[in-house]
C-alpha cells in the first residue's frame, strides 16, 4: 500500500483518480485490519472502482462471519450495469450485506462515504471527487450520524437474488 494513501493517515484528496485510489486502499485496509462494519453510500456508486478484481478481491479477504456491510444508494442500477464482479460478489456474501435505497428528491445532496469505527472517507463534492478522510472521532461521528438518518429513511434494494415461480 502506498504510504502517501494509507487510510490510517488524515487528509483531504482532489480528484477522481484520488477518490478511487482510497476506496482500493480503504477496502484494502478494511480486509487486512479486519473492520467489523462498514458502511458504504453512495447515490449510484457509478463512479466507484467496485468493477476491479482488487477491489473486490479485499471485500472477499475482508467478508468473515460476524462481519457487516451496509450499501446504501438512491437506485442501484449503475452498480448492477457496470460492476459485475461486485454484483456477483454480492451474490455470495449476501447474508453479511445489507443494501438500502433512499428516495432523496436531490442526489448531489447524497452523501458519498465509506464509514468504519475505524476510518472514514467522506466524498464532500462528489462532482469535483473532493473530500476528506481519516480517524478523527469527531467528523466520523457526525458522518454516522448523517448515514444513520439515511438509512433510517431508507428500505431494503438490490436483493442478492430474485427468486421467481
């Protein structure tokens, strides 16, 4: 893991590419120190790398019993159309994953975060791909705090499978 990126460090990144770079390293960091719960928000995640074999390889080093993830978005239809290494990951892992969709009548208002008790990644700007990251308890609280109203406004989405007749 680059030193520059390593998210046990706080700071601010510019960019997509940057965004990018610390979900890798976050999941990556995720699977290594084993965070029991982490939550990941997006509006679509269509600008998300959930579609790379790395990342999708630590959500597997990282899934264990005991362990949870929660996905919440506005519409899941970007990750089902682009990411399908992670929509099949999903497919396994389902019983530690739980996705949610929130109606919101303005998406760029949505908050873009990977939250852990360990470690947060708050995407401020989600259109210049601006934001802040780190261990501070203060921000990660109050980013908690934003995702827990969400969820409580949210209802279950993106089921693992769709059982038919």
């Amino acid at each position: 893991m680059d030193s520059k990126t390593e998210p046990t460090r706080s700071g601010r990144f510019v960019g997509r590419e940057a965004f990018e770079q610390w979900v890798r390293n976050a999941l990556a960091q995720a699977a290594h120190d084993g965070w029991r719960e982490i939550i990941l928000s997006d509006a679509t995640f269509a600008d998300w790398p959930l579609r790379e074999r790395a990342v999708v390889e630590s959500l597997q080093s990282w899934s264990a019993s005991g362990r949870r993830l929660v996905m919440l978005a506005t519409q899941y239809d970007e990750v089902i159309r682009n990411h399908a290494r992670y929509v099949s990951w999903r497919k396994t892992w389902g019983h530690i994953i739980e996705c949610r969709v929130c109606k919101v009548a303005n998406v760029l208002d949505f908050p873009s975060a990977i939250w852990s008790r360990d470690w947060f990644m708050h995407r401020v700007d989600s259109q210049r791909s601006t934001g802040v990251f780190g261990e501070d308890r203060e921000r990660g609280v109050q980013l908690k705090e934003l995702l827990d109203e969400k969820i409580r406004n949210s209802s279950p989405g993106f089921p693992a499978s769709t059982l038919g007749l």
